[in-house]
C-alpha cells in the first residue's frame, strides 16, 4: 500500500477508473496512463489486477507485484520489453468505480426531480422550452454532454450543436428529445436495455447507465 484511504471497495465484475504505471523488476516502463483509464473487474483482465484492484478503496495506490502466472505468464503482448515469464509490477491508483446500475436507477428514480418513463428512461427537468417538440422522424440539433454515472465525460456535442435525426440515435435518447421543447435543456438517465444493449461499442461499459445533459436548440432542422 503506497497511499491508503477509507472509499468503498469495488464489487467483482465493477467498472473501475484507475490510472497506473506498469515496469519490469528492471524498471523497464511499458505501460503508463496519461489519463484515467476504466475497464470491468473481470476474469477477462490480467488476474493479477483482477484480485488486486478488489483489495483497494477508492482513492488508494496500491504496488501489485504480479508473478508470471498472475500476468501474461509465457505469452506477453507483442510489440513490448515484456519477456515470457516476466514479474509485472503496477502502481495503480483507484479513483472511482460505477454503482450497480440497477441499484443507481432504484436509488435515483426516489429522487423528488426525477421522472420515470414506461421504458424506464429516467429524466430531470433543468430548463423548460417554449417552441415545438420533435417526433420519432424529425432531425434535430442540441448540445449535449454523455457521462457515467460517476460523472466522467465519454462524448459532447461539438460547438454550435450536433445535427442528427432521431431515427439514429439509442432509442432512450431518442424517446427522452422528444419530451423537450425547443429551448429546454433536460437531463437523462438512460439504462443499458434502451441504449446500446449487450453490444455497445468499445468507450461504452456493457450495462453501464448512460447520463446525458441536453440542450434541444432545433427541433426540427
């Protein structure tokens, strides 16, 4: 333990946000994060890290000195310093992991803000509109932020807006537009089963909870 601190322990199969520094016993760097890096605590991970990071709280740095077997054991990734049979040593620190989504959504549909569509789709009122609302065919463009539930930014809206139509888009985001008005800005909650399912693509955590803050400036463009 290089730093301790008193946050919650991940649960197995958690999407934790770590940064890390992974060297050889020769302090041979093969691995460095320039920004927070997540991934799901999985057997699909290196098993060291997979038991390692569950004995953290958010918050630490922890040293893992990883045998072989608990590394890439005889088969390293080509490309790197690492040899077959190499020790790994990672200093990680855990800055957050994401809540259950279904306990999330339990816990955020209580709040007295939030409303809850027969989808499931979960929203905030922040601003109300005064113009047109769009429908299932229209194009629209809005500023938008997409973030985890932990509050870290996976996708925005270039300036001036985004311009797409609704036929494109994940059906809850699609679904919580088209409860705006022109003007308004809204915040969704959207669960896995109505944004990107069992495939989303690679930046996007299986059964994570999406969270976008919406402007709609044009409801149909």
């Amino acid at each position: 333990m290089l730093e301790a601190a008193d946050g919650d322990r991940p649960y197995d199969g958690a999407v934790v946000f770590v940064e890390y520094e992974g060297r050889l016993i020769n302090d041979d760097v093969f691995v460095r994060t320039t920004r927070p890096d997540y991934f799901a605590l999985t057997s699909d991970i290196l098993t060291g890290i997979y038991e390692g990071v569950q004995l953290m709280e958010v918050g630490s740095t922890y040293e893992l000195v990883m045998p072989p077997e608990l590394g890439y054991g005889d088969e390293p990734p080509m490309g790197t310093s690492i040899r077959p049979g190499s020790v790994l040593i990672f200093d990680i620190t855990l800055n957050s992991f994401l809540q259950q989504p279904d306990e999330f959504l339990a816990e955020n549909a209580e709040l007295e803000d939030i409303q809850v569509t027969e989808s499931g789709l979960q929203y905030r009122v922040i601003e109300q509109g005064s113009g047109p609302s769009p429908n299932e065919n229209s194009a629209v463009r809005v500023n938008y932020t997409g973030t985890f539930t932990n509050g870290h930014v996976f996708d925005e809206s270039p300036d001036g807006g985004a311009q797409f139509n609704l036929q494109g888009v994940i059906p809850g985001f699609s679904e919580g537009i088209q409860l705006m008005e022109e003007g308004a800005v809204y915040e969704f909650f959207v669960p896995a089963d109505i944004g990107y399912g069992e495939n989303p693509p690679q930046s996007i955590p299986e059964g994570a909870v999406l969270v976008f803050e919406v402007e709609l400036l044009m409801a149909g463009v």
